[in-house]
C-alpha cells in the first residue's frame, strides 16, 4: 500500500509538532528572506526539530523515514553493507528481509549511493529518509570512527572517485560487463535490456564512466553508438577528447541504465528525452544534466555535469582583468537596467550571471530567475523552471514575476519578441534585469534585440552593459616554458609594433600526464565589454551600422575579444594559438 503523501504544512499542523500562528509567523519570514525552504526557517526560529521537519517532508514525497536513535539496527543489514561503502555515501543500512533492505539516507535521491550498497548486498535497496546527524552516531556505533562523506563511489577499485580508473580498470570492467554476451546479442529487447541495465556489472561500467569523467574534469560526457561499437568521449577544458570504446553488445544495457539512473523512459528510443542524476564525489555534489536523442545506430546520450559549487567562486576568479571586473561591478550595482551576456553555447555565460547573482545576493535584495532548465539551485533565490507543456514560458513567469515585487530579475535567455519587450518593462519600471544572448560580440547584441523586433530607442533606453566572452584554455602552470617570438607575429591581435625585430617572450604549455598530454589545465574567460554611454545610444536609435556602433564601444575604453586576449597572452595564461581557436572568425 502506497504511503500517505500529505503537504508538509499539513502534515505538522496534523501532528500539532506547530501551531498555525507559528506556521505563519515561519511563511512571513521566509517571504522576508527568500529561503526557498520553509522546513528550515520552522527550525531556525526554533519552532520544530529537523526531525519532525524530516517526517513531513517523507509524507509528502511519498518515502519512509527512520528514526535512527529510537530503533535497533539490525545486524543481518550491518553485515551485508562494508564499512567503506556505507561511510563513504553516508548511509546506514537498517533492516534486511530476505532480498530487500531498507537504507537511511540524507539524500533518498543519491543513486549512486543505492547502486553500490545494491551491488555489495545483492539486495533490492529500500531508501528512507534520515536526520544527518543520527547518521553520523550509528555509523560511529555500527561500523566504528566518523563517516568521512566521501565520493560516491562503486564497490570496485575502477569507480574509486578519489583517484582516476586506469584503462586495466576499465578494460576489467568491460570483460566482466562482457561475460555472457555475444556478437550476436547487438539486439535486444526492451525487457532484456532493463534485466541487464540492474546487473552489478554494468551498474559498475555506468558509474565508472561517470566518476571517471568527475576526475577529468569533464564537463561534458557523450555517449556515442556508432556502427561497430559505442565511443565515450570526455569534454576537456573545451575540447572532446575519446575516453574509451564500448562493444556493441553493451550499448543497449549501459544506455539503458543511464537512462534509468537518470528515471527516463528505457522503452521510449524514438522522440529525445530530458533527465537528471544527482552524483557525489569527493566531498562535492554534482548534477547531470541527461539528454538522449534517436539516431541510426542508436540513442546518443550527452550528460552535461554541472558542480554545485562553480558558482560561488566570484567574478574575480573568471579571468577578468582587472579594469573589466570594475566595470562589472558598477553596472551590475545600479538598481535598474539590462545587463547582457553573450557567446555561443558552452562560453561559460550562465557561469558569468550565476556569479553575478551570487554577489548580489543579500538579505535586502529580492532575487527571482526564470531558466529553462535550472543548472544551478542559489539558495535564497526564487528560480522557477520553464514548463511550456503547463504554458509557463519565460514571457508568461516575467508577467508574474511583476507581481512578486522583485528587485533583480534574471531571465535565463532572451529567445523571441514577446520574452524581450516584458524584460525591457521590468528593466523600464525599477529593475536590474540579466539576461543572455547569442551573439558573436558584445556590439552585435543590440543589432540582434532589433532584429527581434525590439524598438531601438527601447534598447537606448534600457540596456547598460553588454559583455560578449568565451572560454579559453589555460596553459598548466605546473608544466610550462618560456619562448620568444617576433612581436610582429601579434599585430592581428591589436599589438602595435613600432620595431620590426622586436622579441617578445610567451609561454606555452608542456604536454604532461597532469594535463592529459595537452599542455593545458583549466578555462579561462576571454572578454568583450560593452558600456552603454550617449553616444552609443545615439547610434543605436538611429539604427547606425555595426562598424560606427563597435567603433564607439572602443572609443568608450571596450577592449575586443582578441585584445583581451592579447592581455592574457602577454600575461602567460595562455597562448597566441588558443586565442585564435576561441576567437577568431572568417573576415576577422
């Protein structure tokens, strides 16, 4: 029998763990504050212990919860479970029946955490709902010392987060996902293809691969069925790089378990899907953004791994130099206006706007954010997520969002007419609005608003700043040399010569182990800011071309892609060619 899936508020006012006058007083302050939990503004004003939070917030998803200091684990679980399993994921198991146990957990969503005990215990795993800090006790009480909250790991050396699998690893791992498979069993069936997909190991293949690119710093994993076999491939620092390649015969089980992991529809191939796998690893959690799309070979499945934690490490460790990060900082504090950022995809442009709105997050400032989807969740900050299914579009959360008496709105991307004249509304009523478009540089984003349909003097009148950036590699600073070129070599990135013999010395990076044999480790941002003045403004309503728009912008201290580029290439962060890679164009 189902368990009964009562609303929190409901639930504790039941139970009279609160009273109603405390329960509004807590809605009252969470409104005051922008915490996007209410659970955790009864516990702060001291009205409700985590517990009872916990158990009203089991009922209304739907799970179990364990009170670990009222109950006796039992040590038929304990025994099944290894210490290093259950402390490195934080989980305690509780009862074993049979084939089933039932597991405490913080986060009953760690799927990670549920495969390894499942492969380690043989068992169906049950997830409950647990306090963090009755965890910690039983762990120390069943299995001796603290938990270390480590990676999620698999119960097998390829999988350990806190060192890269080797290729033995990984061929062990695909010999033993092997066993018992043909050439000949390329075709699968749905339901044999979900029997395997819960077969330890290809569990152990999937959550290899994932952690294996964590440890790469991927931030892409692609997932690519071709004629003969299955090709992985990592992003790295930009650049797709082949990590392995998987027989035929396990494409329909590791795709399939990618797509249970990630809860898509294993029998649905023919139309794309959407989903999400939450991963610890090393102390840090990460979210998997999981897209599937049919192709001639099969599903082709691209996971975009996204670190919770990127966006809080501020504007200054962006890359901006230094003249530019001011320049942000003034814009972005002024109380309205449009502030834009531009480049293709993957140039790093919602990193730039989450940073944004993490400095300007306070408890004065009332934040709310529409994006399709939500990559990053801000606490403190009301992010609603596109449902154009439900007829929630960015234009439709805009008007609403009018009634919510916002001091900064972000709007996740500025993608037609209707979205962009409410967001000039706001901007022209007493906001700050971010925004982001795809544009090639910062002087060509107004052009663009007008080919929407967006009235010149509208945009004059609206936007403050525009910044156009990619993301360059980074030479590794732990394997690098100097070397010296003709400084006439540099003059299509804007350097004046006046000595035609003159040398200058650069760096460039050594191919090493720690950089994958590529000489670089890391991104970095390259920038293009454009601050709006009168002049520019005046340019804009009378519809002037790009060049007398862009020339302006210069005159008014905007320094081009390349130059800034320039800057950190004279600055040995990175060299001349990754420069021309990033930023350079046909007719540039």
């Amino acid at each position: 029998m189902a368990l009964p899936r009562l609303p929190m508020k409901e639930f504790l006012l039941q139970k009279d763990y609160v009273k109603r006058e405390q329960l509004d007083e807590a809605e009252k302050v969470q409104k005051q504050t922008n915490e996007p939990d209410l659970g955790r503004v009864l516990i702060q004003l001291g009205f409700v212990g985590e517990r009872e939070v916990l158990m009203a917030k089991a009922q209304e998803a739907g799970i179990g919860f364990v009170d670990l200091d009222r109950i006796n684990v039992e040590s038929s679980a304990i025994n099944v479970v290894p210490e290093r399993i259950a402390k490195n994921h934080n989980v305690v198991p509780v009862k074993k029946d049979g084939t089933t146990l039932w597991l405490a957990m913080t986060n009953v969503n760690n799927i990670m955490a549920i495969d390894d005990v499942k492969m380690a215990s043989g068992c169906r795993v049950i997830p409950l709902l647990a306090v963090a800090g009755a965890i910690d006790d039983a762990l120390r009480k069943y299995y001796g010392g603290a938990a270390t909250n480590g990676a999620a790991t698999n119960a097998t050396p390829a999988a350990d987060a806190s060192a890269g699998a080797s290729s033995a690893d990984m061929r062990r791992l695909l010999a033993e996902a092997s066993v018992g498979r043909t050439a000949a069993d390329d075709e699968t069936t749905d339901a044999d293809a979900e029997k395997m997909a819960e077969q330890a190991p290809i569990i152990k293949l999937a959550g290899a691969i994932i952690q294996q690119a964590i440890f790469d710093r991927a931030s892409d994993i692609h997932v690519e069925p071709q004629q003969k076999g299955v090709r992985i491939r990592y992003r790295i620092d930009g650049v797709l790089m082949e990590a392995m390649n998987v027989p035929k015969n396990l494409q329909a089980p590791l795709i399939s378990r990618l797509k249970i992991m990630a809860d898509m529809n294993i029998a649905e191939r023919r139309v794309p899907q959407d989903g999400r796998i939450e991963v610890r690893h090393q102390n840090k959690e990460y979210d998997l953004r999981v897209s599937s799309i049919p192709g001639p070979f099969g599903e082709k499945i691209v996971m975009r791994i996204l670190d919770k934690g990127s966006v809080m490490i501020g504007l200054e460790k962006l890359g901006f130099l230094e003249e530019n990060q001011i320049r942000i900082e003034e814009l972005v504090s002024q109380p309205n206006g449009m502030f834009l950022c531009t480049g293709p995809t993957g140039s790093g442009k919602t990193t730039t706007q989450y940073s944004v709105l993490n400095k300007l997050n306070t408890i004065g400032v009332n934040i709310i954010t529409v994006e399709d989807p939500i990559e990053y969740q801000l606490n403190g900050i009301a992010q609603v997520q596109v449902n154009r299914k439900a007829g929630l579009s960015f234009a439709t959360a805009l008007r609403a969002f009018l009634r919510q008496d916002p001091d900064i709105i972000m709007v996740g991307e500025m993608r037609d007419l209707e979205t962009a004249e409410i967001a000039i509304e706001s901007s022209l009523t007493g906001h700050l609005v971010l925004s982001t478009l795809h544009t090639n540089d910062a002087p060509s984003a107004t052009l663009r608003m007008v080919d929407m349909g967006v009235e010149p003097y509208l945009i004059a009148a609206t936007v403050i700043g525009v910044l156009a950036q990619r993301l360059g590699r980074r030479i590794d600073p732990d394997n690098k040399e100097a070397y010296e070129v003709p400084a006439i070599d540099l003059r299509r990135f804007g350097l004046k010569v006046t000595d035609p013999d003159e040398q200058i010395r650069l760096y460039r990076g050594v191919p090493a182990e720690h950089n994958r044999m590529t000489g670089y480790r890391g991104r970095m941002g390259i920038h293009e800011l454009l601050v709006m003045n009168a002049e520019i403004a005046e340019l804009i309503v009378r519809r002037a071309p790009l060049a007398d728009i862009k020339e302006a912008a210069k005159a008014n201290g905007m320094k081009e892609l390349r130059e800034d580029g320039l800057q950190k290439v004279l600055a040995g962060m990175t060299d001349p060619a990754e420069v021309m890679r990033v930023v350079f164009t046909a007719g540039y």
